[in-house]
C-alpha cells in the first residue's frame, strides 16, 4: 500500500492527536530526516563492507586486524 507525504504527516498528527499548529509540516519532516539517518548509521550497507583473511598460528590466541577496522561483526 502505497501513502503520499502529505498522508502520512496527517496520519502522524492523527495518531498524535494534535494539528499542523503544534507539528508544522517542517518538524515532521526534520522528524522524517532524523529518522532516516538513524536508520541509516545503524544498517550495514553492502557496499561499505569489507572482508579480511587471517591465518591461525598455534599457540597463538590472538588474529591481526585490518588496520582500517571500525565495526568488528562477527
């Protein structure tokens, strides 16, 4: 089901109980910004992935790391 802008930010101000007065269409759409790039900083994206082989050395408990590292996932 598709919804326009202008629909979800009546949708928004429905659920809210509340009208354009207290959430002006420029809130809810730093609201929406706000949103997006949390969503954003949280989902990892294929192409900011990279990959990185090691090798185990015995006796050894310990693996190097790229340089580069910022989030290690698994």
């Amino acid at each position: 089901m598709a919804i326009t802008h202008t629909n979800f930010l009546t949708q928004v101000r429905n659920y809210t109980e509340v009208d354009s007065n207290v959430l002006s269409d420029t809130i809810l759409d730093q609201f929406i910004r706000n949103v997006e790039l949390d969503i954003a900083g949280q989902v990892d994206y294929d192409d900011l992935r990279k990959y990185a082989n090691s090798n185990t050395t015995l006796g050894n408990r310990y693996v190097s790391m790229p340089s580069d590292l910022l989030i290690l996932r698994s």
